[in-house]
C-alpha cells in the first residue's frame, strides 16, 4: 500500500463524512486499515474545522406559559408550539448530532 498525502487524507475523510457509511465500510471500500484511518482522522479533523460543535444559549426572554419556542442557531429557525412534548425536542436534537 502506498502512503497517502494529507491531501489525499483530508478527501478520503471528506468523503466518509458525508457517505453516509460506517467507517469500516468505508475504509474496505478505499482498502484502508480501520485502525489507521481513525487516527490520521483523529489528528487532521481538527484541524480543518475551528468550528465549535456547541453553540451558545441565550434566553432573550422569559417563558410564558402557551406560548411558541423558537430555537435559532445561524440561519435556521425552528418553532414550536409549546405543547410539543419535551421528549420530543430531545429526540430531534440527537437525531441532529
């Protein structure tokens, strides 16, 4: 096996992360060591994203009861009606990480 650029690293990774695939698939597909992929992911990934996975909360105003919830991160909106069940909105957030 040849050794790989980081180039050629940083679009391997590229790729698996938008696959959709596990990472054992996608490293038989590529015919890589899982092993060695996961490290080399581990020591470029942060690298190319500065971005922080968590975003900061600020309540800009008290809850009132009946009323709609609005989350913003960015340029996406979401609202909902209050009586949406909390369960719910949890389970969105991890369908979303």
């Amino acid at each position: 096996m040849t050794r790989l650029t980081r180039e050629q690293w940083q679009s391997l990774i590229k790729a698996y992360e938008t696959s959709g695939l596990t990472q054992t698939d996608c490293c038989k597909q590529h015919n890589l060591n899982p092993k060695n992929f996961s490290l080399k992911r581990g020591k470029l990934l942060p690298l190319e994203s500065s971005a922080s996975p968590f975003v900061q909360v600020a309540r800009v105003a008290p809850h009132q009861p009946g009323s709609d919830i609005e989350l913003q991160v960015g340029a996406v909106k979401l609202k909902l009606s209050a009586s949406v069940p909390s369960a719910y909105l949890v389970d969105l957030i991890r369908a979303q990480a």
